[in-house]
C-alpha cells in the first residue's frame, strides 16, 4: 500500500464524493471519525428506564455505553439489560472519573432538577457532551453556571426538549415565525397530569419540584415556540386542592404572559388534573394542538389544514440529531440559553405568584 | 246558563283536569288570560332589528306589538315592517305613558348597558313586566335598584341569558350539577369577537362598554355554569393592541376564578379576536364545547358522549319560556338576582384588573 499523505488522503475521499464536512472533525484530531456517540445515562428512574434507554433501540447516531446511578442494583440490572460493560457503570462519587472513559462521549442528566447544575458542571469537567433534561435547573443562576462550565470546557449542552424536534411542534413553530396566518394574538396553553404521588421530588421544593417547574415549561414553551418571542410581563396565580400533599410547591399554576408584539398567553399547569393542549389565535386564523407535548401522538389542526407528523420516537429523533450536531460540529438545536430562558421566565412567574404584582421581564 | 260562584268554576276546572296553576294568574284577577304577551321593544340597534325582531316569528307566547325609539325614521319604518300600532310606539321622552298600554305587557331593554337602568325602572313603575338585555347594568348598585324597583311595583325582572335557555349550555349546567363526570376541576373559557368599530358604546365607558362587561359575561357565565358556584377569588389583567381605541375601557381581558369546591377557571375576553369556547376538566373527564355561547349551532363534546340540540331560534325559547312564566306565574329561568351575581363578579374584575391585587368575593 502506498504511503499517503494527509493532504492526498482528503483528495481521495473528495473524488470519492465523500464531502470534507463529514468527516471534519475527526480530520481535524487525526483520529477516526465515530459514527455514534457513546451516551452515559445519570440517574435511572422513571424516565431513563422507561422513555429514554428504550428510545435506544432506534437511534442511529447515539448507543447506550453507560450508566450513572446511586443504586447498585439498579446497576446490575442495567448491566444486564443493556449489556453495559462493567467500566462503564458509575456511581455519583466516583462519576469524574469518567472523564478517563474514551466510550462515553455524551453525559445525559436525568436527575431530579436540583442535582442537575452539580452533575452537568461536573460532566463539563470531565470533558464530556452534556444533554440535560428539562427544567433546566431550579434558578437562572444554575443555568448561568452550567453554559459557563460547558463552555469553559469547551463541551456541548443542550437541553432534552424533546418537543422541539418533534416535526409537529416545528409546524407550529413554523406558523408563529412566517406568520402565515397573521400575527399572534392570543394563546391558550395547558400541561398538566394527575400525579397521585406524595413524596416524590415533585412535590419537594429542595429538589426542585412543583407543578409550574415541571410540566409548566411546556405550557411555557407552547406560548414562546408559537410566538416566536420572549414574554415582557407576567403574572401568575397559585392554587392547590391538596394542601396536606403541596405544602412546599404549587400544585396548579395559572400564569399570563405578555409578549412585545402583543400577542398575550393564558397558560395552565398542574400535577392535579390532566391537560395538554394549545390554541393559538392568529390575525388571520387559528389553531388547535391536542396532545401538543405528549411523547407520542402530538397533532392538530389549524386554519391552514391538518397538523399530523407521526414520529416512532421523540427521544431517538432529539438524541440522534443532537448527536449529529455534536458529530459535525454543528449548531444544536436547543442549546443552554434556551433552557435558561425558559428558567427566567419560570422565576417570575414564581415572583409574581408569590407578591401578586405584575412582573417585567428584561 | 247557571250562574257559578268563583269557587264551583275552578272544580269545575280541576274536574275537567285543567289545572288551577296554569289558569291561577287569569282567575285571580277574574280577566280572561291572555295566550300571548305583548312585547315592546327599547332600543332599535343591531340587536333588536337583526336578532329579536326576527325572532318573533317563532314566538308562541309573545309578539312584538311595540317599540320604544328615539328615532322618527327606525320608528316609522318598523311602523311598516312589522304591521305597529302608532298607538304602542313610545320615544325616550313619552316612554311613561305606556303605563296606560294594555296591550303592552312586557318591555324589553335591549340599550347601551348604561341606560338599563333607567328604562328598567321606568319599565317597572308604568306597571309592565321586563325583560332586559345582559350585562344588566354597569354596576351593582345599578342592578339591585333594578331589581327593587320590580319588587316594590310587583313585576316580573328577567335578564336576557338566551344560552341559559340553550339546551346546549343546560347539558353542560347539568353535568356541573349531577357531577356526573365528578367534580369540576378546572375550566377555560373564552369569549370574544373582533369589533373594528372605534365609537360604538361598546368603546365608551359611560355608556357602559368594555370587552369584560360585555362579551366578558359570556365567559363569566361560562364559568359560573359549568361550575353551579360563585366564585370567591378573582385575579384579572387588562391588555390592550389598539391603544388609541381603547383609551376608556378594556379591549381584552384575562380573568382567573377560584370556587368555593376548589375549581378553577381561565378566562379570556375580547373586542380584539373572536374565540368562543368552553373547556371543563372533571374529575373523571372532560367536556369541550365551540362554540358554546353562539346564537345558534352551540355544540360540544365530553367523555360521555355529543352534546348537540339544534335549536332554531334562542331568542324565540328565551322569550317564550319567560313568557310563559308570566301567565303561569311560575319562577323564571332567569332572574335579576342572576345578573346582579355576574356584575357583581364583574365589578371584582375590574377591580382586580386595576390595582393588580386579587379580590375577594362575599
């Protein structure tokens, strides 16, 4: 074989028809371009065991090399399950070390709301990928922290709306930005379900539970994504039947948002009552989504014509296509920032349930 | 013929199965009972003309015989239109003389909210029963010399709520009150249209305008409906995107209701968009109507099956049933005590609305 140089080796590929874009950044380092990503879940509850590993057996660009968790059971039968190499498997003391593991390139926190600003900074450290779930973190000053770690150490994050990649939420999206129908003019957003549970992070405001923090960041989002916008004034109420269970966080959560074209949101939130919906008035038009943030089986209807993308799994489409960002060295599709908008707005709304008063944001 | 005492007349009657109730009104005051009330219409705007005037034709119970304008030329082209004695139309000045009217039973009020009022009053002193057109009036204290005035001169008030005579909206009362789907947890309601007038009174504050007090009672009533409560806690906010319009009163209008059982309800109003639906979360189900306050196609659906009662004319069923209720001397469906229930939450809205605080009601 003939002794190449680098320089003749792209040239080979480009006749090949095989762009230089692709294989940039492994070019770059000199080392073989991975085709996946090697993703570690930290924290295996509910969502990790039942949505997201999975989610799994249907990406293309992303593997599950790795967990992290507090459970040694938990980690046994994960092990198992997933055929998880034992060098691959952490607890939450020992986690840094990861940053010695070659086989994890992604970090994926899926821990309750308050660990995620300490295991997101500490992944950053280890030199690894971050996808974060959503609520970003409890306070703005979290977020903050987690985009200066990642970007100091020179490591993606993004936040696991996994909405946003949903070719649904897109369209509308897609309305609110090219104004086919208008200007916005009034949205009316709901997220809620029945969590019958009394001692589970969510109903803990140490570990940043409560109804407005969860599920009232898609109500949230459906108001920002639909308009386009970021909302200039808040105000919200608080209101709870179970008041011996949502001692320390609100169970229901109705918050009204102002945004600068004018457009105005009425949006609801609870762990009480199932709801999950958007309405969106256009100047010229309307539109309905119901389920509008399920993980499957999100549609519509507007003025304009039927809203129905069928997808096999949210959360292979956000992973794979996060992983291709990261692979191609490529904008991501939810970054930081985004998430830590969402978490502005949640603390005035938090403000504004709590003094009553109209809150101005920026 | 044998000459009968009163008393032989009415066994006479129940002998023949003819109730006493239905003939009471007529024997008490030894006239023969009328089949059919006269009407008399104040105020010949687009309510009037375009929706009661036709209504009449499917009345049983009542037909309109008079007219109370201050217009000479609404006055002789209704003259015309609808075949009316010289001698039953009255102006705002003479409007008094039809004390001296028997063939004018009942006055309908159907002017700016602000002159409701008066013309109630007035209604009531000349001796004939009302009907009056919703919001009752601008304010609470409006409303209940209104229904004093009725009391102390022995006629009947009713408030035209046509929805409440809508089998539609009395299927979703009902649920509300046989808690068939279980409590009510939670209801969204919006009622709004857009108004591209600029000096109707609808814009004008002294003549009682103001989204909230107009289409506002809409939303309201959905609320109070679905529910069979009065709320206790009101928060509310004002917006407005025509400013130079909307100088004197609200275009929009977001209102939030807690009831005593622990429902709640968002509320959207509006000269600014059209929206009309109402939305209940029980629980266990749900109820969507759109649109649930129309004047005619009101239809929805809940996890109990299709509410759909086509009805040919409201007004006609409003009318007739409140007629009804006159020669039977039987309770109305609509009493003023029931408009004064929405003002009064209406004046805690705008309160509200004003100094940002929630308010308290009873």
């Amino acid at each position: 074989m003939k002794n190449i140089s680098r320089r003749d080796f792209i040239q080979t590929l480009a006749i090949a028809g095989i762009t230089s874009a692709v294989f940039a950044p492994s070019l770059v380092s000199c080392q073989p371009r991975k085709e996946k990503l090697g993703i570690a879940l930290v924290g295996l509850g509910y969502y990790s065991t039942d949505v997201l590993a999975p989610a799994f057996a249907h990406t293309k660009k992303c593997e599950l090399v790795g967990i992290v968790t507090g459970s040694p059971e938990k980690a046994q039968k994960w092990k198992k399950q997933y055929n998880i190499p034992e060098k691959n498997i952490y607890n939450y003391q020992n986690f840094d070390q990861i940053a010695n593991n070659p086989a994890i390139d992604v970090v994926y926190v899926v821990l309750p709301p308050s660990m995620h600003r300490e295991f997101v900074v500490r992944a950053a450290k280890a030199g690894k990928h971050v996808f974060c779930e959503k609520p970003m973190a409890p306070t703005v000053a979290d977020c903050e922290a987690m985009i200066k770690a990642c970007a100091d150490n020179k490591v993606k994050l993004t936040i696991g709306y996994r909405c946003q990649h949903d070719p649904n939420t897109q369209a509308y999206m897609k309305l609110g930005r090219e104004k086919t129908l208008g200007k916005v003019q009034m949205i009316s957003c709901a997220a809620g379900y029945f969590d019958g549970r009394t001692t589970h992070w969510k109903q803990n405001k140490a570990m940043g539970g409560g109804a407005m923090g969860d599920m009232g960041v898609y109500a949230l989002q459906g108001a920002r994504l639909a308009t386009g916008e970021e909302p200039i004034l808040v105000t919200a109420q608080h209101f709870t039947n179970r008041p011996d269970i949502y001692k320390e966080v609100d169970e229901t959560t109705l918050f009204q948002l102002q945004f600068p074209s004018g457009a105005i949101a009425s949006c609801q939130t609870s762990f009480g009552m199932n709801m999950n919906y958007l309405q969106v008035n256009y100047e010229k038009g309307w539109l309905k989504m119901e389920p509008f943030s399920s993980y499957t089986g999100n549609k519509g209807l507007s003025s304009q014509g039927i809203i129905d993308f069928p997808l096999l799994s949210q959360q292979a489409k956000q992973m794979d296509e996060d992983a291709e960002a990261i692979l191609n060295n490529t904008p991501l599709l939810v970054t930081g920032e985004e998430g830590l908008r969402d978490i502005r707005v949640v603390e005035a709304i938090y403000l504004a349930a709590k003094t009553g008063k109209q809150v101005k944001i920026g």
